[in-house]
C-alpha cells in the first residue's frame, strides 16, 4: 500500500523533486515570441521553401541531385549473388543477413539458379527462445521493484523481430537450417506485427502470474514447472502462426548447368548445417566503431542473452581504419560480410543509394543538422537499426571509395535488390562488421578473449538494435 501510494504521488509530480524544476523565468515571454517571429523573414526565398515544403516530401526536395547523377553502380570487385531476399513486414534483418552470408556457398557448391535457407524456421525458435529467456528473467528478479529499468526494458518487448549475428549463431548452432522449400514464409512471418503484439500480451500475463506465485513463496522447481506450461502455449501460438518446424527432411538439387537431378538425401536440420553448410559461425570476431567508448576494448551488453544458457553479446571497439581493413581483407578474399548500420539518414531506397549528403535538409530549411558521430549516438540521434551484407568493393587508384550491399528488402528495391554504399557513408553510419577470425590482427584477437566490460542494455552500443 505504501510503495502503491509512493508511485501515486510520483506520478503527479508530488514526489521526490524533479530535476527540472518549473521557472517562471524558463518560459517564453511576449518579448521573446516577438523575437522569434521577428526572425524570421519571409523574403522569395523562405517564401519559396515554404509553398515548396507545405506541397510536397520533403525528402523529394532535399535529394541532391548531383550525387544521384554522378553515381555509378560498377565495382572493381563483386562476388556473384544469385537471388534477392525480403523481409517484408519483418524485423528479421538480421536473420536474413546472417543466411545471406550462407546460401551462396551451397548456390557455387551444387550448381544451383537459386537457394534460400528458412527464415520462418530460425525465427520460430528465436521466439520460443525469447519467450524463455523473459520468464527466466521474470523468476529470477521476482523480488526487484516492477518499475525497476532492467525489468522495464525485459517487459517492453520481449519477443520482437530485432536480433544480433551473435543470435545467429546461437540459433543455427542449436537448431541448424533448413532450404526455403521446407518452411516458407506464412503471412504472420512476412508481417509479424499482430503475432508479436499477441505473443506479447500472454507473456506480459505469465510474467505477472510469475511474480504472485512467488510472493506466495512458491519455490524455483514450482515456478520452473509453471513456466514450461506457458511455454507449451507459446509454441501453440508459434506452430498456429509458422506451421511445425522439420525435424527431418529430403532434399534434392538440380544442377543448373546439365539439370542433373540428385538423389534425395535425409537430414536433420543440424546435420544439414554441418554437411551441407559446412561453416563454422563461431570461428568469427564482431567489431565495433562506437566512438563513445574507448577503442583497443571488449564489451558485452547486459540482458542481450538470445538464450537464457548463453551469455551476452560481446563485440571488440575499434577505431573505422582498422574495421575497414578487417571488412576488406575478408571481402577481397572472396567472404560475404555481415555489417550493422544506421539506414536512417542519407539512404535512397527506389536507388539504392548510400552517400552522405544525399539530403540537403540544411540548404532547403536554412538550419544546421551536422553531429558528430560521437554525439549522434550518446544524444539518441544514430543507432545500429539494419543488417546487410557487403559483397563488393570499387578500388580506384588503390583507395576502396564505395561498397556492394545485399540488402533483403527485396529485388523492387535499390538496383535489383542491391545498394551502392560511399565510403564515406561507411564512415559515419556502419557501426559493426563481423568477419572470420583470421582476417583480424592478434592484438584484437586477444582483446577478444578478455574477459568483457559489461555495459547497460541502454548503452549506445546496444540502443536501437531492433534489427
């Protein structure tokens, strides 16, 4: 009752005094709207911005049109990419990126027009682990205050779309892949929004059932027991949304060249991860460029756990010249490249433009909008929200000046599916490759190895990943 009261009179301002306190002198005086009016001075110019942006996207009139004119869509540089993957209605990025990096190996490996891994498949469990990994949470901090920051941000979106390469790995190491063909995409997969929003209310309830079982003293072998029978209908809600996940499967290929067709084979979805994809995820290093941190430092973020047995995500600081070595090391080197960025600004999708400058909101509305990338992240202004995949380089005069991106926004997007990326786009917006660990010095890989500094889920580093 007292702690009932507490949050009452916090609530209306009555409580602990506000850092920001009302200031008779803080409010905008008559004098000081008479200022402001008086600024600005509606000259043919402002004139002509006005009736131009009250009529029109603003981001239609800001695009600069020499930058998109002088744009080429040729690289020194570029591995072959069959097909173009989407997303669609999904935060899956992510996911599609970390198997973009896969297909195209098993394309070269089995003479194929085209191949697609599950995304359905990987995205059914990673919310079955999700799902886990919140209850747990719930019956481990049982006694913390609800209001609590960590036990907020548990609750504000427990099984959304957004993940990491880090839960990539996670997943395809437990679970394996699958090829397309076997779990497709269903309606709810491809636009995820009312499955979340209903995933998201049983498990706001369970958490609550939860937390009274244990103020009630229940003990953890009860509790755990409870959480399994929410658990069950949680993988109803899944199987109803995605279909059943293959335990087994019997693929075959043909060859795209004679059209051969193989015989079938047998698989377990594991057992098509090690024989048919032959790749080992774990053998990788994530960089990051957070300038807000100190560079040469391994960090891990709290409550970044994909499953509630695995540890958070861990990621190497590094300063841009070394992540850009290590990317094109690797790309040069015939390996596709998982890369996290902020795709907000400076991004033409219909073109498939990434070149800082492309807007000239500043020319066009007469204000300056230029931050560092140190401040954009600590102000809340830039944040890793997209993965892609670099697959290309142009070289000239021994200086890479931009990039080939596969996105998975479809092949209606960009060039056919693909962006041409600036260097100095790269820059300012990419915040995190991941590239095998014999591309990255012995220095990083020691940093690697340390035992990681752990930051707060609301860091920077974290802040926005809702790929």
């Amino acid at each position: 009752m007292i702690r009932f009261l507490s949050f009452l009179l916090l609530a209306a301002g009555l409580g602990a005094r506000s850092a920001f306190a009302a200031d008779p002198a803080a409010g905008l005086s008559e004098t000081q709207l008479n200022e402001l009016r008086a600024s600005v001075k509606m000259d043919a110019a402002t004139r002509a911005a006005m009736n131009a942006v009250s009529n029109n996207d603003l981001k239609d009139l800001a695009l600069n049109r020499n930058i998109v004119m002088t744009n080429d869509d040729l690289f020194s540089f570029s591995l072959p990419t069959k097909g173009i993957t989407d997303q669609e209605k999904s935060g899956r990025c992510w996911m599609f990126a970390g198997l973009n990096t896969m297909r195209q190996g098993v394309i070269k490996k089995y003479k194929l027009d085209d191949f697609e891994l599950s995304q359905s498949y990987l995205a059914f469990y990673d919310k079955l682990e999700k799902a886990n990994v919140l209850l747990e949470f719930i019956i481990a901090t049982h006694d913390r205050d609800l209001y609590d920051r960590e036990v907020d941000h548990m609750l504000e979106d427990p099984v959304g779309d957004g993940g990491y390469w880090g839960y990539v790995i996670n997943i395809v190491q437990k679970y394996g892949v699958v090829p397309k063909k076997f779990m497709g995409e269903t309606h709810s997969s491809s636009n995820t929004g009312r499955m979340d929003g209903i995933l998201t209310t049983l498990l706001r309830r369970d958490a609550s059932l939860l937390r009274r079982m244990a103020k009630e003293n229940k003990r953890l072998p009860e509790l755990r027991a409870e959480k399994m029978k929410m658990l069950k209908d949680v993988y109803r809600v899944l199987v109803i949304n995605y279909g059943e996940p293959p335990q087994t499967f019997a693929w075959r290929v043909e060859d795209d060249s004679t059209h051969e067709v193989s015989d079938p084979v047998t698989y377990t979805p594991q057992q098509f991860y090690h024989d048919v994809i032959a790749t080992d995820l774990s053998d990788y290093v994530n960089l990051v460029n957070y300038p807000d941190h100190p560079y040469g430092q391994n960090y891990s973020i709290n409550l970044t756990q994909s499953m509630a047995d695995r540890a958070d995500m861990a990621f190497v600081n590094v300063d841009m010249k070394e992540m850009k070595e290590c990317a094109l090391k690797a790309l040069l080197d015939s390996n596709r490249v998982w890369f996290g960025s902020d795709v907000g600004p400076d991004v033409n999708g219909k073109k498939g433009i990434m070149v800082k400058g492309l807007y000239n909101y500043e020319e066009l509305l007469g204000v300056r909008l230029d931050m560092p990338k140190k401040d954009r992240l600590d102000y809340r202004q830039s944040a890793s929200n997209h993965a892609m995949v670099l697959v290309g380089v142009d070289i000239v005069n021994g200086q890479h000046v931009k990039w080939k991106v596969e996105n998975s926004w479809g092949k209606d997007s960009g060039d056919g599916g693909f962006f041409t990326m600036a260097d100095d786009w790269f820059d300012e917006y990419v915040l995190n490759v991941v590239v095998p660990k014999k591309y990255v010095t012995a220095k990083v890989l020691a940093i690697a190895a340390q035992k990681p500094t752990p930051l707060p889920v609301w860091d920077p580093m974290w802040r926005g990943n809702g790929w």
